[in-house]
C-alpha cells in the first residue's frame, strides 16, 4: 500500500462542504480561549450529543481535551472575519468580538446562527487530534443562513441566493444570457485562445436551459473530463449589446483533462494580462488572482464598469 501524502488527503478532505464554528472554553483560570473549526457534527438526539475534533497542535489543546465545559457557535454568513479572527494565532480574539458567557460560563459569540452549550461527555484519542464529544445542556437557533467553506475558501448562501434570484431576472429581461467559467486546476486557470489572445470559456444560453447545467455539459465536453461547477463569482450586464454575463468558479472531478488547441491551463500568478481580449474579463482575472491568494471569496454584480463587490462574510 503506498504512503498517503497528508497535503493531497487534507485537499481531498477539503472538496466537502461544510459550515463554520467557533468552539469556545474557559481555562483554570477564567480565560477565555477559543478556535474556529469545521470539524463538526451532529451524533445523537437522545441522548443529546455533539462533537468537534481540536487538533493536537493548538496551544489551548490540554485546556480542551479537559475542559469540564464548551461552547459551539456555527458562524453566519456575514461572519467571516470572526472565523479569520479566531483561525489566526495572533491579536486578542475575544477583544475584538461581541460575546457574553453562556450559563456553563463557555464564550457564546453574539450573531451565530446556531449556539450549543455542552458538558464534556469524554475525548477520544485520535491520530493528531481528539473528538472532544459533548452533551448538549442547552442550545438556540436563527433563520439566518451560515457561513460555508470548501476547497480553502469561503462561500455564501445568501449571496449564492441572491444571485440566482439575479440570473432569473436577467434570463426574463435580456436578449441573450452568456455562461463563464474560472476552471482552476493546481493553481492554474483555463484560458481559452482567440488568435493571439486569451479569454475565459464561455457560452451562450439555450433558452430552455440553466447556465449551471449548459456550462457543466460544454466544459465536459471541451475537456473530456466531468467538471465540478461551484460558486458565482460575477453577474453583469454587457453595456453595448443586450447581454448578461454570470461566472461560476468551476474545478476539476480529476486528473483526467485532455488537453486541446482550444486552451490551456496557465499558472494564475504569470497570467499575461495584456494578452485578455476584454476589459471586462481583464477586471474579473485581476480580482481573482487577488482573492486566490488571500482565500477570501466575493461575488461581483453590475454593469461592466460599475457595481459592487459582495464580500462573503460582510
């Protein structure tokens, strides 16, 4: 059996989605301490159980792994400066955000979406972290929508929401609706050729079909290998014709891609900006480039030169 390469298996276990959580505690001396995870599931409902998995490699570790209570916050969509805040191993977390003690005296974060104040039922020894399993003693919820992670970076449903409600309108109001993709594989993005130029895959509508499903079936096919269509990074209107555009963020299934005269996977870092055949597309690759190294991920809806940027998180 050949040795599993720990980056690749952490990548791997990344592609599902999950929400985000900040489990918080106290020490032995009242302090509070905390962590954001997404490492967290439901177990039981009678008895009432919950766990998260704190890695060995925390410096609050032992004051979890022992801790007579906790407290679980799922993070709402609008809180992902509190998820960066409490992932970071610098500056006073609890300084800078609005919580109060729960009735165990666990931090309970203000604005969460979900709220479970636990009893620790017992930690479990596992590889280089434990399950810290807990009994649920009380618990509250909005109708907010959370906070999402997958493949390294954040994601919205409201925002996924709002865009959706955008495309519709666009496919009533305009004469032709354009489908886009930034196909990332090993930090390199498809690139399609124009002469010499380059420009995003796209493709124009069917009437009677979603951009979703027509843009999955035509990378499919130029590719010859099943793609994974993700999240909108941008909705605008073309100023010059009556056109909407929507790009997705679209990944790889696998390595299988073949490649083709068509286009190319160039490094997202080199890309050579001045060979982008659009002003529009030039924009939208100039905000990708940025949000690819810091991970932070926006949704763009509005013309092709004015709208605003929809900050996943606030």
């Amino acid at each position: 059996m050949s040795k599993i390469d720990p980056i690749e298996l952490r990548n791997a276990f990344g592609k599902f989605m999950t929400g985000v959580t900040v489990v918080t505690t106290k020490d032995t001396n009242g302090t509070p301490l905390g962590f954001t995870a997404n490492s967290f599931s439901s177990v039981s409902l009678e008895p009432p159980l919950l766990l998260v998995c704190p890695a060995k490699s925390l410096s609050s570790f032992d004051a979890f792994a022992n801790c007579d209570y906790f407290h679980v916050n799922v993070l709402a969509h609008d809180q992902q400066a509190v998820s960066n805040r409490f992932a970071s191993k610098t500056g006073d977390r609890f300084e800078e955000t609005d919580w109060q003690a729960d009735a165990n005296g666990s931090p309970k974060i203000a604005g969460a979406i979900a709220s479970f104040s636990c009893k620790r039922d017992r930690s479990i020894d596992a590889g280089d972290h434990i399950i810290l399993l807990g009994e649920v003693t009380h618990f509250d919820s909005s109708d907010d929508t959370g906070l999402g992670y997958s493949a390294g970076g954040y994601f919205s449903l409201e925002m996924e929401r709002k865009a959706a409600e955008l495309e519709n309108q666009t496919n009533e109001s305009s004469n032709k609706v354009i489908a886009g993709a930034f196909l990332e594989h090993e930090d390199q993005l498809l690139l399609m050729h124009h002469g010499d130029q380059l420009q995003l895959p796209q493709i124009e509508l069917d009437d009677e079909q979603a951009s979703f499903d027509l843009l999955k079936e035509h990378l499919s096919d130029l590719l010859k290998c099943s793609v994974s269509v993700g999240s909108v990074f941008s909705i605008f209107e073309h100023e010059n014709q009556a056109a909407t555009s929507i790009y997705y963020r679209v990944s790889l299934d696998n390595d299988d891609a073949q490649a083709n005269s068509h286009g190319a996977l160039y490094p997202i870092k080199a890309i050579e900006l001045d060979r982008i055949a659009t002003d529009s597309s030039r924009t939208m690759i100039r905000r990708y480039v940025t949000e690819h190294e810091s991970g932070n991920h926006t949704i763009y809806v509005g013309s092709e030169s004015q709208g605003k940027i929809h900050k996943v998180g606030g």
